[in-house]
C-alpha cells in the first residue's frame, strides 16, 4: 500500500490573526475589523494567562475568533484543544463550519465514548486536530478528554448547568418514584409539616408544585447516617444517579439539600471545578459569550476566579445584530385572543420556533397545537442532531423546554419565534435563592442572559429578521418595566418598546397580522418603522445595575468559601463566608446576606461538631439570617426565640405565607398592563355586593381569598362549607355564606348547624394542615339577628356583617392595588417588608381578621318560626 505519513516539519505562526491568511481552504474572504481587534488583544497580553473571557454578540463572528485562537495554540504551541458547545446540534454545527468556511480541521465527538472513531481518537490526542464535543463530554467522573491543554467554552453564559450537573444528583418524583419518596421519608424531619403533606398529595396544586423548600444543612447531617447507605443501594443500577453520587458521597456536608414535588436536588453553592483535573489542569480555559453577564456570574458559574475579559469591540454598543419585531398580545387582547393570535401566527408561517420553560409547558403547548392545525411538531431531541429535518419542512413547529441556546435559526430557516413564560429559576437552587430568600438581584442578570440569546435565536447575522412573540405577563413584565429595560443593549430597547407602542395601539388580532405581513414583506411600510427604532436606539443607553459592583467584589470569597467547604475546612470556610456577607450590604441585598448568613451559620455548627466554641457563632449567624427574611420560617428554628416574642413569630410566619403568595398573584396578572387586575378586581366587588346570587358571592370569597394569598377554596358538597382561607399549615377561617337575603330574616337554625361542622369536612378533604391546626368559624350575612334555637351552637362562633366584610375586601383591595404599584419581581425583601406592614395595618393577615370578628351568640335572637325538618334548605 506504500507509506502514509507526511513529515511537515515544524511552523513558526506569529498569531492567530496571521493564521487566518494562512488558512488556504476558506471561504471567508477576510477578518472583520472587530475580530482582528479582539485577537490582537488576546496576542498580546492574554495568551499566557488561565482565564480569559471575550464578548462578542450574535452574529459577529464569535466562533471563528474561538476556533483561530484554538488552531493557532494546536499549532505553535502543540497543544491539545477542546471546543465545548451546550448541545451536540451545536457540535456538528461548529464542526461544518470549520471545514466549509474556515478550512480548519476540526472533529466532532458526540454519544457514547466507545462510540468514537479510533482515527479520531487518535488525531485528538496528538494534537492533530480539534476536538469538538459537548459540556458533559468534559464534566463526567471519566471523560475521554482527560488532559486537554486549552478549552473553548463556547456559549459559556449557558454552561451552568452543564458544569454543575457533574456536581448534582437531582432525583425526579416522574423518573424514580420509588427513591423519591424513600429519601423524603428520611428527610421529612427537615421539611415544615404542611410542605411534607403536600408533596405526598397525587393531586398537588400548581403552587404546591412550584414550592421549593431547603434542607437545613443541621437536619441534612444529622440524617447522613441513613442518607449516605439508602443511596448507596439504591442509585445501583441507575446510571444516571451513581456516577454523580459517587462524586457527592464524600462531600456531602458541602453540599445543600432544596426538595419540590416534582424532585429531590444535591448538590454544592458553585461548582468546585478546581478538583476537576480535565478542567482545572489545562493551560488556558477561553469563554466565549454574546453576554457575559455582570457581578461575578461568569465566575459562580464556571467556579473560576480572576477571569480577564476582553470587551465587546468598540462600535456595538449601539450596533445590534439583524431586526426583531415584538408583539406583546397581552398589552391590547385578553387571553382568549392572545391564543388565538398565536396559532392564526403559526398557521401563517412555515416554521416557527417556540421557546417555554419547562417540559410540561412543552406538553401542554404542543397537545394545544395539536388540535389546531396539521403543523409537524419537532422537540429538542428530534434536532439534537441535526436541525436539517426542520429546517426543510415548510409546515413545521419547533417546541422547546428549557433551551433558550443550543440552537441557531438563520435567515429563511425560520422567521417566528414565540417566547412563552419567564426563564427564571433553571434549577430548584436558584429557584429557592430567588422565591425565598428573596435574592432575585443575584438572578436578574443570569435571566437577563438567558432572554437576550433567547430572542436571538432566530437573527444570526447583521441582514437577519425576525418576529419575536412574547406571551405571558411575567415575562412581558420584565421585559418592559423601566428598571429592567435600561439593562438591555440599546437597538433592544429600541425594538421592545416600538413593539409595545405597536401593541398597546392595536385593536385586535388582524392588526397584529397585518403587522407580521408587513415586516415579512420588508417592504416601503417597514422600512419607515426600521427608521423609527433607529431614531429611538439613539436616545437610550445601557445602564448596569450599580449593585453588581458589589456582586462582582463578592464573588472571589463566595469561591473561596466553595474551596475550603470541599476540603472540609469549615474554619476556612467561614471566615469566607463573612467576607461575603460584610461585603453584601444594603437592603437590596438584603436576602442574598441572609442566605451568606445561613451559610456562616451552617459551617460554624460544623466546625462545632469537633470544637464546641463555634457553637455560639453558629448561633449568631443563624439569628442574623432569621433577621434578613421573613420566608424561611425554618430560619427561626434554628434558634429557639424568646418565649415573649412566640406571637410575633408566628404573625410573621403567617405573613410571610401571604406575601409570597401575592407576589406570584401579580406575577401572573402582569404589572405592565391594568386590565387584567382591574377585571379580577371588578368581578371581585361586584360579587361581594350581591344579595341576589349567592354562587357570584362564592365565587367572588374564593377569588379574593386568593388575591390576598390564602390558599382558597370551595365545594358544591351538600351540607359542605362554603369558601375557606388557608394560611400556613395552620390557620383555616372557614365560613357559611348566608347573602341571599336583605337582612330582615334572622339566621336560621340548620345554617348555624352546618357551620359547627366545616372544620371536620376541611380535615377529611384538604390535605397538608396540622393536627393544631386553628379554624376560625365565620357567619358572612347582612342580617344581624340569630334564632333562638341557634344561640346554643353559635357559642364558638364568629359574625362578619356582609357590609362591613365588603368595605374590608374595598380596603384590601385598595391595598393591594398600591402594592402592585411598587411590584418589581418575586424576591425582592424592601418590597416584602413594605407589604407585611401594609397586611398588619390593614388586618388582612389572620391575627388582623380575627379582631375584625364578634361573636355569633352574641346576635340579637328573635322569636320566630323555627323551620320544620321538611322545611329546611339544603346548602
């Protein structure tokens, strides 16, 4: 057969830039201005240094800068390269453009390790070309890639959770039921008892399913002894859990414990990526971003600290890339009409990309999609390889959870791309920091990130377009409020609010359409409106939060305290911790404090298990975090309180519940636009003012029990209670609704009957209350006299008079209303604070409630016709 080999000798390569002329087999004529800039300043001052991040925005060319560096130090410094991408779509992506523009060569190494090609292997291996693979390629407990010497992390704002998962053992209730419900069992001492119930309920309720509850690191330890042998034996067998438990067992008193109904999540603060060999021994990690974020985020999430950044080039911070026109359906339609817009959108189009937060969002949006048309619908495993299939279909839809990256549109390929749902929390870590110690300041960067590569994932280049769809009011509210728009690039700020002024001045779904025809038409009309967002891109400018300052000088301690918590240094460790928290001052830090706090306390008790004098730290910073929220109840546990403040303590117990509740009312009204508020409001009063229709009274009881965050309810069962108010696992104010009346009628004797009764259908029918569970018995009518037959049962229960119960609901409302005013986003401790004083002075909590209450005895009684048995009303 002859002999194969070529000797080439060895090169002398000045740059990467001098690589690129040299890069015979492209067909990309030349470097950008831009990218020559960037890569002389990487040449000349970065080349040696192991941390190095460039910001560069969609569309300008980011993976051809990734790729040269990467070829040029394959070259000249002999080194092995490893390009990372979020997703094995993206891996032959990259890999086709290496070979066909760049003429670089590049392989892709995707599935299983067994599966890969020994040639490959081999070239890899002796630096003879550039391994191209995914995140879990690298982060596993035995990659093939085990020594490399400088790695792309190419969309590293996006790598977060395909780092930390090599450091996270999540067990889903869906996926292993039978090991779920075995560790909350040996977990249960830890969790509050109505969370516990809840998340044994088969019928669980939206909000007991988005509830997020932490393990208190004491109560976690002191279960290890039955954790560690449990897991030992159950994850045999599941591939999935055994090599992430393997990489735990060891470490679990660094690791935090967050249980939900849907799973069970371990796993560290921030990934200790430094006992990570593959990762942490190579010369150079390069992390490249269309957004790195701000206040250490790029650091929490790669567990890398002292990153040097080399700026978006100079020009582009008012310079976007390609035209989004936003349609906000909720500012103008209700949600009926919003639906109706969407689907009318995607039978207009070819192929449409739809982007929500979850898998059962997913479900429930393609089973819709389903009954509409005769759309092919692809889901993220259909183009994980290849989005060719989609990309040639002209009748397709494209429905993806969770993947707000990981996928580029570009041009024809497709023009629709409709957002539906806030990417906020990604994982029950962030969703408890961000719900319940109201640490949403930390987040709002990372959701930042995540909206903007969201909506661009349909214009990829300077000439692309696309319209952009937003449904949901949460998200419509972040997008649009004042404070979070000035965070975003100016050109986006431009297309937001020409779409909502667009938005806000339609008068129905055809005028929406006519707009998407219009803008697909790229026609004389357009044009005038492109002029428009031009001339408005010149008047904003891009304003950072000033907090992440802050963030940003924290985040070195946050990876020291990380450091010495793997090693067992729980000395070390908390001295870490304070520096954090003495850093994280003001009250907009508040909760993130709280949780440093928590953390300072929780490695103190550590330390103390070996040295007793940690004990009274411990006890100190478990106080100071109790005093930085008021949503984790637990917090209070951890230190017994003064007998004389029990009361307060439980007021605020019962606050905190309301309040959390109420933030996600607003939250799912929408702050942007009233109309949604005002005809929940609406149909509230008008019921409550009725003594004609007892069913409008109900419902309108349920409808403001909720507003205010009780956990409301009803029932149509004969002999049944009418509405409840849940707070807590224990408060219940359950009433007898008797409205259908003037008043003139004394209430009778079987009404007052069914009312001693309620507490014992409540205890038989709503799962997760206590066994000291409070119920509160409340008579709501406008009549003010009682039949003599019924003082006897009416002894230990209470009157609310219709009038003045109505006046109380205007007066609640009116205070909601005002709060909403100052409603940013879930977690935020000033906005929290403000509306428990506001609830407390309003008696709107159950403390306040029950002083409103008198005693139903104490009616006046009236000599009447009692009715016979025959006689008597059912419910």
């Amino acid at each position: 057969m002859g002999f194969k080999s070529k000797y080439r000798g060895g090169s002398n390569i000045e740059s990467p830039e001098a690589l690129f002329y040299d890069l015979r087999n492209r067909s990309v004529e030349g470097l950008l201005s831009h990218q020559a800039d960037v890569l002389r300043e990487y040449k000349k001052d970065l080349v040696d240094y192991p941390e190095v991040a460039m910001e560069l925005p969609t569309g300008s060319g980011k993976t051809l800068i990734g790729l040269l560096v990467g070829e040029w130090r394959r070259r000249q410094l002999k080194e092995r390269v490893v390009y990372l991408c979020p997703t094995k779509q993206l891996v032959h992506q990259v890999v086709d453009e290496a070979r066909t523009k760049f003429g670089i060569n590049t392989l892709a190494f995707t599935g299983s390790q067994r599966d890969y090609h020994p040639k490959a292997k081999a070239e890899y291996n002796q630096g003879e070309a550039i391994a191209v693979t995914t995140y879990s390629s690298l982060f596993n407990t035995n990659p093939f890639f085990y020594n490399p010497n400088f790695i792309v992390l190419d969309d590293a704002h996006a790598s977060e959770n395909y780092i930390v998962k090599h450091w996270s053992l999540n067990i889903s209730r869906y996926d292993f039921p039978v090991i779920y419900a075995q560790l909350l069992e040996i977990l249960k001492d830890g969790l509050p008892p109505e969370q516990y119930q809840r998340m044994l309920s088969d019928n669980a309720s939206p909000n007991d399913k988005a509830w997020v509850e932490k393990i208190p690191t004491p109560k976690f330890v002191s279960q290890l002894r039955q954790v560690i042998p449990y897991l030992d034996e159950a994850v045999q067998g599941q591939e999935t859990l055994k090599y992430n438990w393997s990489v735990l067992r060891e470490h679990l008193r660094a690791c935090h414990v967050y249980v939900n109904y849907g799973s069970i999540l371990i796993r560290p603060i921030i990934p200790p990526t430094l006992t990570h060999p593959p990762f942490s021994h190579a010369n150079q990690r390069l992390y490249m971003s269309a957004t790195l974020g701000l206040g250490g985020e790029l650091e929490r999430i790669t567990g890398r600290d002292k990153i040097k950044r080399i700026k978006a080039p100079e020009g582009w911070e008012k310079h976007g890339v390609g035209r989004r026109l936003f349609f906000f359906p909720g500012v103008a339609l209700n949600d009926v009409e919003s639906n109706k817009l969407v689907h009318s959108l995607i039978k207009e189009s070819s192929r449409s990309l739809i982007l929500v937060p979850d898998q059962q969002s997913a479900d429930d949006l393609i089973a819709e999609i389903s009954q509409i048309g005769s759309k092919d619908i692809y889901q993220a495993s259909d183009i994980e390889h290849s989005k060719h299939e989609f990309t040639k279909n002209t009748n397709a839809v494209a429905v993806l959870a969770n993947r707000y990256d990981g996928i580029n549109l570009i041009g024809d390929e497709c023009r629709l791309e409709i957002m539906q749902g806030l990417p906020s929390a990604a994982n029950l870590h962030e969703r408890f920091l961000e719900t319940r110690m109201a640490a949403s300041l930390l987040l709002r960067d990372r959701v930042r990130t995540r909206i903007v590569q969201a909506v661009g994932r349909c214009t990829r280049s300077a000439t692309d377009y696309s319209a952009v769809c937003i449904v949901g009011d949460e998200l419509q509210d972040r997008l649009l409020q004042r404070e979070n728009i000035q965070l975003y690039h100016p050109e986006m700020q431009a297309e937001l609010l020409f779409g909502y002024d667009e938005s806000k001045a339609a008068t129905g779904i055809d005028d929406f359409l006519d707009m998407y025809r219009i803008f697909l038409a790229q026609n004389e009309d357009w044009k005038d409106a492109d002029a428009q967002i031009l001339m408005r891109r010149q008047d904003y400018e891009r304003k950072p939060d000033p907090l992440m300052d802050k963030l940003q000088k924290a985040v070195s301690y946050e990876l020291y305290y990380q450091r010495d918590m793997w090693a067992g240094d729980y000395q070390g460790a908390l001295k870490h911790a304070n520096s954090v928290a003495s850093l994280l001052d003001g009250d907009e830090l508040k909760g993130y404090r709280g949780f440093w706090y928590y953390l300072a306390g929780s490695t103190a008790w550590l330390a103390a298990q070996n040295d007793e004098s940690f004990a009274a730290t411990a006890r100190n910073k478990f106080n100071q975090a109790a005093h930085c929220t008021n949503s984790v109840s637990w917090l209070r546990n951890l230190v017994p309180a003064p007998s004389k403040n029990n009361d307060k303590t439980e007021d605020d117990k019962h606050l905190a519940f309301l309040i959390e509740r109420l933030e996600g009312q607003l939250s799912k009204l929408g702050i942007s636009s009233d109309r949604k508020f005002n005809c929940l409001v609406q149909e509230i009063l008008s019921g409550l003012a009725s003594n004609t229709d007892g069913n409008a009274f109900e419902q309108a009881h349920v409808k403001l029990g909720t507003l205010l965050g009780y956990d409301a309810g009803n029932t149509e069962d004969t002999g049944g209670p009418d509405p409840w108010w849940i707070c807590g696992n224990d408060f219940c104010l359950v009433s007898e609704d008797y409205t259908e009346t003037d008043g003139s009628k004394p209430i009778p004797l079987y009404k007052v009957r069914q009312l001693t009764t309620h507490p014992t259908y409540i205890q038989n029918h709503v799962t997760g209350l206590a066994a000291n569970t409070e119920y509160v018995r409340v008579f709501i009518s406008p009549s003010q006299t009682i039949e003599d037959s019924a003082v006897t049962y009416a002894q230990e229960l209470t009157f609310w008079h219709q009038p003045a119960f109505l006046d109380w609901a205007n007066q609640a409302v009116q205070v909601v209303r005002s709060l909403r005013l100052d409603f940013t986003e879930t977690g935020n401790e000033l906005w929290r604070s403000k509306a428990m004083e506001a609830y407390r002075d309003a008696r709107l909590d159950p403390k306040g409630i029950k002083s409103l209450l008198s005693r139903l005895s104490d009616l006046t009684s009236t000599i009447g016709k009692t009715e016979s048995c025959d006689d008597k009303e059912g419910k």
